[in-house]
C-alpha cells in the first residue's frame, strides 16, 4: 500500500509538472498601416499553446492566423480587438507560425504573449526556437540568345591632307583639325605626321622599305603603317628640318576645349617635321590639333591605320539558369 502511495505521488508530480505553462513569447509591438506582422516558433507534439492578444490602441485588427508549417490553418480569427487564453493543440511536433494583418490605413499597437503547456514533463525543456536554413532551387526556361558568329579583321587607311597658314600670312587660320573615326572594335591603330616635302619623302621611304623586307602576307597592300599599328615595330625615319608643325591629338571632348582657346589634355603633343607612333584604342572620334607656328605657310599630311574587328552577331535558342535562394525555418533536434 504504502509503494502505491509513493507512485500515485510520483505521477501526480509528473502531471503537475507537465501543466505547468512555460513562457515562450511577450512583446509589445506596432503593426503599420496595411501590413503584416509573422513570427515562427517550433512546438512538441501534445503541447497545448495558449496565448494572451490585445490591441491597445482600442482598434480590431483585420486578420489573425495560426499556421503549421508551411501553409495549415490552425486557428483564424478576424476583426478582433482582445483574446482571452486562447488556445491551439499541437498534433505533430513542428514549426508553427502566427500572422497579423493590419488591413487598416491606421497604425496598430498590439500586446501579444504566447504560453506552453507541455503534454509531459519529457517535452517541458523543448526549444521552441526556429533556425533558419537557406535552400537554393534552380530552374529552366527557353531563351534567346544573340551571339558572335563571325568575326572578321580589317585594316581601314584614312588620310587627311591640309594647308596650313603661316604666321605672317593675311589668309586663313593658323590651325587645323583634321578627325578621324572607324567603324567596328579598334583593337589598334598608327599614325603619321609629315610637314612639307621632306616628310612625304620620308613616308614613302618607309613604304618602300616595308614592301622590301615583308614577308608576312596579311600585310600586303596595307603598307608599312598598318603593320606599325598591328605589331608595333616601325620602318619610318625620324625627320628634322627647319619648318616644324605643333600636333596634339585629343578626345573629342578637349577638342573642343581647345576650339574655345581653354586648357586641355592631349594624349600625344609634339612640335616635329616627321612623327608616328603606334597607339591604344581611341575612343569615339580622334582629333589632330595642328598649329603652324612659323613665318611660312605648310603643307601637312596626316595619315591613321587602325586594325579594326567587325562582329557579326546571330540569335538562336538557348536555355536560362534561374536559381531562387529562399530560406526556410527548421524545428531544433530535440
């Protein structure tokens, strides 16, 4: 009798421990104008959750919900201002979620406690915490893409061929602009510079020379200055002579800083007879800024290469990757 006794206590303190509500949420909070409000908890199987709701600002709000995870009603009360010890049973341990709506264009305060009654006291100490893990889903769908099919690679010559006047002349400007643009990708290009007889001569020079000693057949009928643009060795000779020419090549935007006589930045200057170089890519149009500085007038050539890629683009059909992260909540191990 006496053994009967001291189990019956045993159980009776085992079920009292087990009713023993367990605190698991108390906040004050403000929901906004039309929006909502979540909060994820997880729960053992048999708890009994009850809670406390009031909006203490005297005003319903629209909808409050009760979830198991993802997506099942458990509870649904609308157009409520106080709840009193409400309750949910929990049938399958899990996470379960709980959703204010303010549909209101007013602003709601809202104070919420959620309690626990354990079902016995092996799930009294459950973690109702909710981690999170993030989850990656990739999908397919059919696409048109436009790609290269064919790229082909040319040499484009321009010259440009002026008078420029001297300083003592009564006629005409003592500056010129000659431009120069190119369609398609510019993977390089090269220019000449020649003042008067003595840097024409030295062109043709070069000219010469090159179709002497080439030997590589994509230069052929290109000429000595293509092949200053695309391997950036030269044949050409530096020239010095009495009359000289002021040359700056610049963007199009310090061009016309130095149209409107205002300082600008050029990416070559020099005061020369002859002049070549090979170069990177311009960008857009590039301007020759040439200034007669002298007594005499000159005649000055001008002379760019450029190695220029033409791409000629096609579509077909493809597939896009789309990939989705979303993060997902995960009842702890118990």
């Amino acid at each position: 009798m006496k053994n009967l006794v001291i189990i019956v206590l045993l159980l009776t303190g085992s079920s009292l421990s087990a009713q023993t509500p367990v605190d698991v949420y108390n906040r004050t909070f403000k929901i906004p104008p039309v929006s909502e409000d979540t909060m994820y908890f997880s729960f053992a199987k048999g708890d009994q959750v009850v809670f406390d709701f009031e909006s203490t600002t005297g005003r319903d709000l629209m909808e409050f919900e009760v979830f198991q995870y993802p997506h099942m009603s458990k509870l649904r009360k609308d157009n409520q201002v106080k709840m009193k010890s409400e309750k949910v049973t929990i049938e399958e341990t899990g996470v379960y979620w709980f959703r204010l709506a303010n549909r209101s264009g007013t602003e709601r305060n809202i104070k919420f406690h959620i309690w626990r009654i354990p079902s016995s006291a092996a799930t009294k100490n459950f973690n109702t915490t909710v981690k999170w893990k993030t989850v990656s889903d990739t999908s397919y769908s059919s696409a048109t893409e436009r790609y290269v099919e064919r790229r082909d690679t040319n040499v484009i010559n321009r010259e440009a061929a002026m008078t420029i006047q001297g300083t003592s002349s009564r006629y005409g400007s003592t500056t010129q602009w000659p431009e120069f643009e190119f369609p398609g990708k510019v993977v390089s290009w090269a220019f000449y510079v020649g003042v008067n007889k003595q840097g024409q001569q030295a062109f043709q020079q070069a000219e010469q020379k090159f179709a002497q000693t080439n030997t590589t057949p994509k230069f052929q009928g290109y000429g000595a200055l293509a092949a200053l643009a695309f391997t950036g060795k030269s044949t050409f000779t530096p020239v010095q002579a009495e009359q000289t020419v002021s040359y700056s090549i610049v963007d199009e935007t310090n061009a016309s800083l130095a149209k409107q006589q205002q300082p600008f930045k050029s990416i070559r200057a020099k005061k020369v007879t002859n002049d070549f170089s090979a170069m990177k890519d311009p960008q857009g149009k590039t301007y020759f800024y040439l200034k007669n500085e002298t007594e005499f007038d000159m005649e000055v050539m001008v002379k760019v290469s450029a190695i220029v890629v033409y791409e000629r683009w096609a579509e077909r059909e493809g597939k896009k990757m789309e990939v989705v992260k979303t993060k997902i909540p995960i009842p702890p191990s118990h």
